[in-house]
C-alpha cells in the first residue's frame, strides 16, 4: 500500500459509513459471544445487512456482565443507544422498532449510564466501534495513520523522544518509563534488535489486554511497528496467552491483512523501513508473564526467569537487544504520536499520565472494562460500575497474585503508581477484584499463595519452597488450627520470600498476604481466637480440594 | 499454521506432523509451536511422539519432555471423551468457583486432574479465563457454562453432559 492509498482508504470508508442509514454493532468479546451474540448478529445480518442498515462484529463495549450488546446508531446523528442481554428475537425486535422511528426502552441502558459516559477511552478509542477482523474497519477510524505520520516526519529518535517526553510509563505493572526503555534499546550495541508484545494476561482476574487484542488488534500491531521504526528493530513477536483463542484468531488475521495490505512487511509505506510480526501461544504458565522467562518460551524453552542484568534490552531473544512492552502500552503509543506527548500528558496526574484500561470484576453490579484518566480515585471506579452487589464495600484487590488490597477506609485513593505503592499495594495490569463484607480476607491470601505455589517455575528454592510453606501456614489459620507464632512465622517468611527470590513472582507472592495483614490484621486473630472464620467462608471451604 | 481438521489415521496425522516440522524449518525454537500443533492433532502428547520431536528438532529428549511438563497447557495424557474446566480464577473463586470444582468431583468421583475410568469425562481447573462477568462458570468442551448457584451450575455441567453423551456428540 502506498502512502496516497492509505489515505485515500481512510477516507472512503468514512464517506461510506456516512452514507450507511442505521448503523448495528454487535458487540463481539469473549463475554458476549459465551452468551450467544453470534447468533444475534447472524440474525441481525439475515434480515438487514443492506446498504441502508450497516450491520457489524465489533469489539468490546465495555459492560461485559450486560451482553450480548448491541448498538443502534442512526446517520441524523443521535446519540447511540445500547442494548443488553439480546437475544436473536429481542435484537430483530428493537431494530424494527427503530426503523419505524421509535426509541424502544425494552433492554435499553440508559443515557447516562455512568459505566459508559464516564470513561475517557484512548487505549479502547476504537474498541466497540470498528470490526477487529477488518483492516478497512481499522483504517476507517484512523488505523494506521499514526504510523504514516511517524514515518513520513519524524525521525526514529524525534519518536522516541515523544514518547519519553509523554511520561508513559508500562502498563503491564511495574510502571517503567516507556521512553527510557525505547531509548536503551535504540543506544545498544546490537546486530539485530526485537520488538516483543507481552500478551501473556496471566493475573486472574485481569482481563484488559484480552479485551483490546480481540476488540482493536491493529492498534496493537500500529503501537508495535512504530515501536520497532523508533528503536531500529525489523522483527517482532506477540506472546498472547494460550487461554485467548479468540485474541490468538484476530491477531493472526489482523497481522495475515496488514502484511497483505503492506503495512507490514518489507519497505512499509515506500520507506526504507521494514517490520514483521510472528504470533507465538502461550502454553498455560503464569510465570512467563515476567519478560525473561516469556523470552525463554517464545525460544521454545522452559519458561524459566534469569537474573537481570543484563536486561533485555541489552540482551534478549537470541542475545540481541530486544523492547517488551505489555499490550496495553503499545496501544497507548498510535495516539500519542497523533495527539502529541502534551495532549497525553494533560491527562491523568503528575507521575502517572494518560488513562488506564481497568477490568472491574468480584461484587460489583456490572463487571466489565473501563478505561479512565489515572488518578481517578477507586470510590469513582466503583460507582461507575454501579456499586457493590449483596453488601457494602470491604476491599479491591488491585494487581492480582502479585498485588495488595485498598481497604474502605482508603476507597479515595487515587488509582495512580505511587500512591497504590504507598498503600501496599501496586498497579499491577489494571484487574481490579471488588469484595464485599462476606469475603474473608484470610481466604483470599490464601488463594493466591495457593495460585504461586500452582505457578511458581521451582527454579529458586525462596519462591519454591516458600510458596509450599506460606500455603500451609495460611491452610492452618484459615482452619482455626494456628496460634500466634505462625502469624509471625508467616510474616517472616514473607519478608524472606520477598527480599531473596529470584524473579518477580516469588518476590512478588506474599504482597497479598502482607497487604491483608496490613489491613485486616484483626480478622487473620479472629480465625486464630474463634478457631474459624468470622465470615464462615473458610469453614465452608475445608473440604479436599486443589485450589 | 495448518487449520485443526480431523486426521482419520495415524498416516494423516504423521503427514501433518511432518508439514509442520518442515513449515518450521526444523528449528528447535519452534518447539512450543509444534507442540501446540501435536496436541490438536492427537488430543494429547503421546510419549513416542515427544521422542520422535525430539529426534526431528534434534534436541534432547529430556529437554522436549522439560518443554512439554513445564507448561499446564500441555497434556501428556488423554482426556476423557468430554471434558470440563472450573475456571478458578479470583473473581470465581470468591463466587463459588472452588466449591463448584469440589462439587463437581464429589459428583463425578474423580478428583480435578483425572479421568472417569471408562474415558467417558474428565476434569481439571484452569486460573482464569477472562470472562469473569460469568463467574462462576465451567466450560464443557467448547461450552461455557455459568449460573448463579453452585449447585445450580453444577446440576446444569450434568445435564448438558447427559445431553451430549446421549447424542453422542463429540467435542
């Protein structure tokens, strides 16, 4: 594709979607297919899918626990109206009725419902309203168009540069300023250089790299090739979690449709600059979320974590430097380069700018994925996805196995790096566990050492043996059979696990236990001094089980 | 990667086997790729066939066996003719996901891991598949299975497995 082609594409699509006389979105996610929105949009295409009724897949819409989602949007310009929980019949009902003029309340969310109105979508700009599985879907809404931009007026370094100068940092948990990283590996003595996705969504309960690598894959791959023209790399890799068969498909085809298209491959858009991108499925191992062992795996190798240094950027896949980001931050990077680092910067707080993508889940009344400036506080994040269901709010969990929890007394904190650090906790990926007074938090330390103890790679004996002894320690108080002194015992083994593992997990595992301690000291006693749990979640729990 | 289809014989899941191998170019850094590809075609990782990688991507046999115990994905037994996953994930596990996996083992009277002696039905859990709005929920073959109570949702694993089990449908 030349570079005239790309924009004369961009902008026939948006005459013909100007012409198109209703406009259907199906929402196709994972949540909303499991609950048959296939069938609706197979339906909804039978009957209309003509030139005056545009019916499309699209991706995430946002309020997962909601769908099947459809979106009903007319060319006079009014404001879209989203409908939940469809069904073939309901769905073919509404539009009639939307044909012959009215507005139908039946399965109608409202206007203003907070869930959609209140997010400032940059990441998910497009997710919900182009068709992941079309490159011209892509194109129609702005596709590609930073990458053109970057390589017809930027120099790699002036990308680079931008991106530094926007202040983003990674989204994948530990906050590393992006730009820094960018710049290491443009200055390392390298023959070859690589550019690696990190799609391995391994935390339970996050769920926001599924969501834009199934919802807007080519904002992934735009993010990826601007990457690899600003750090000087000509192959790339995403590393997408085995458990994603939905995202896998999309990728592939997405990555299948801009080769074909040009918009990878060799000499992209008439420039000098070349970038291929292969896909590579996990297999089912927390553990290579941490970026040396997810290097080992996409080599076919045990996914076992080395000790940094040397970082990948100076050594990486097949010892030449290499860049890995998380999904999330390479979908931040298409905009900034449009928008410019001010406009990113303007948003969120100081340290921590731009927004982030949260996946909402737990006792909330709609779970789903949501993406806010950073620093909006958690009370905000909570209202919007309507408050807590059977209960008041007793704790969020933020940053999964690796992370701590946000008490009520602090549901004001704003979401950002530092001050989720100075709770205890950390940002993590964006999963965002709400519990209500029924949780017990003793219970909850416990599932997540037993997760480390399941994913822990056994090559440190901290993290392997310690996970095995934490996990015991927690079965005993949170059966009423432990006295004080494995309290203790349990705090000392965590600061031991913490200071002397080797990689992330094992360093990371007993944030959960130290955050619950933190905070719910009291209730870890009660299971002590009554010989059970307070809220009766453990006691229901003593039977043999794996988990 | 050549799409799944159903090799009828041991012939055609050879042949596919060695397309594979050559799309790959006998590269050892595609072994997580071939792999994944042996254990579509023949539902698990049969001993022999690790052994026969091994000799094909010349690397130790002890390293492809490393490879393919290291990762859960990978099977080196074969499931039962049906198979159910609990997701176990936190937003399950605070629902009932645990309960439902125990549940479902009292039922079945199998522990999660293993297979019914006859190969009918098997069961394991899995952390997390990111659909957490129907937490908790099972998947049954390709099915997604979530209600609002354990026994509720376990009653209904046990309908649509008597379902498909009478149909004689395979996944």
């Amino acid at each position: 594709m030349t570079r005239d082609e790309l924009r004369h594409k961009s902008r026939c699509a948006r005459e013909t979607r100007t012409a198109a006389g209703l406009r259907i979105s199906v929402c196709l996610g994972s949540p909303c297919v499991a609950t048959g929105a296939e069938a609706v949009l197979r339906a909804l295409r039978e009957s209309y899918g003509d030139r005056a009724i545009e019916v499309i897949g699209t991706g995430c819409m946002g309020p997962c626990s909601r769908g099947p989602l459809i979106r009903i949007e007319d060319r006079r310009g009014n404001r879209a109206a989203y409908y939940e929980k469809t069904t073939p019949a309901t769905a073919m009902a509404t539009v009639r009725a939307h044909l012959e003029g009215l507005n139908p309340d039946q399965g109608r969310l409202p206007a203003d419902l907070p869930f959609l109105i209140r997010q400032q979508r940059v990441v998910l700009a497009n997710s919900g309203i182009c068709d992941p599985e079309s490159l011209a879907s892509s194109l129609e809404n702005g596709g590609y168009a930073a990458l053109l931009h970057a390589i017809e007026k930027m120099a790699p370094e002036e990308v680079c540069h931008e991106i530094s100068a926007s202040g983003l940092r990674g989204r994948g948990g530990a906050g590393y300023p992006t730009g820094t990283k960018w710049e290491l590996v443009r200055a390392a003595k390298s023959r070859r250089r690589y550019v690696v996705a990190n799609g391995d969504e391994g935390d339970p309960g996050a769920f926001m790299d599924r969501t834009l690598m199934e919802s807007d894959p080519h904002r992934l791959l735009e993010g990826m090739a601007i990457a690899a023209y600003a750090v000087g790399a000509t192959q790339g890799f995403i590393y997408v979690r085995g458990e994603y068969p939905l995202a896998a498909r999309r990728l592939r085809q997405a990555i299948n449709e801009a080769t074909r298209a040009g918009l990878l491959g060799p000499h992209i858009l008439e420039s000098g600059f070349s970038f291929t991108i292969r896909l590579r499925i996990g297999a089912g191992a927390f553990v290579c979320g941490e970026e040396t062992a997810l290097m080992a795996s996409i080599m076919g190798r045990r996914g076992q974590p080395v000790i940094r240094p040397p970082y990948p950027a100076q050594r990486g896949l097949w010892n030449q430097s290499t860049l890995i980001n998380n999904v999330e931050t390479f979908g931040c990077i298409a905009p900034i380069i449009s928008k410019g680092a001010d406009w990113f910067k303007s948003i969120g707080v100081p340290g921590s700018s731009g927004t982030k993508v949260f996946s909402i889940s737990g006792d909330v009344a709609t779970v789903g994925v949501m993406e806010v400036p950073l620093g909006t506080p958690l009370r905000e994040l909570v209202a919007m996805s309507g408050g807590i269901s059977n209960g008041n709010f007793k704790a969020a969990q933020t940053g999964g196995a690796s992370g701590g929890c946000i008490p009520a007394s602090h549901l004001d904190t704003p979401m950002d790096y530092e001050s989720l650090t100075s709770l205890g906790s950390i940002m993590g990926s964006g999963g965002l566990i709400i519990m209500n007074d029924r949780r017990c938090m003793a219970d909850m330390a416990r599932f997540f050492m037993r997760f480390c103890q399941d994913e822990s790679c056994g090559k440190c004996v901290p993290c392997r043996a310690g996970t095995e002894q934490a996990a015991q320690l927690l079965r005993r108080i949170t059966s009423g059979d432990a006295t004080e002194d494995d309290l203790v015992k349990l705090e000392e083994l965590c600061h031991l696990m913490g200071d002397a593992s080797l990689c992330g997990l094992g360093m990371a595992a007993p944030t959960p236990v130290l955050g619950t301690l933190r905070w719910f000291r009291d209730e870890y006693q009660a299971h002590l001094r009554a010989g059970g749990c307070p809220t009766g979640v453990c006691d229901r729990e003593k039977h043999p089980c794996h988990v | 990667m050549i799409p799944h289809q159903d090799y009828k014989t041991e012939a055609d899941r050879h042949d596919a086997m060695e397309q594979i191998l050559r799309q790959h170019r006998h590269s050892p850094d595609a072994l997580i790729e071939v792999l994944h590809f042996a254990q579509e075609n023949y539902g698990y990782l049969p001993r022999e066939l690790l052994g026969r990688l091994a000799e094909q991507l010349k690397l130790p046999p002890s390293l492809v066996y490393g490879v393919a115990s290291f990762y859960h994905g990978f099977r080196l037994e074969p499931r039962g003719r049906h198979h159910c996953t609990v997701c176990t994930g936190t937003s399950c596990h605070i629902k009932g996901g645990t309960a439902l996996l125990a549940e479902l083992e009292r039922r079945f009277g199998i522990s999660c891991g293993e297979t019914a002696p006859d190969g009918s039905f098997s069961l394991d859990s899995v952390r997390c598949l990111g659909v957490c709005d129907l937490a908790p929920l099972a998947v049954l073959d390709d099915d997604i299975i979530s209600a609002e109570t354990i026994d509720a949702l376990a009653d209904k694993v046990c309908q649509c497995l008597a379902e498909k089990s009478s149909t004689g449908k395979s996944p």
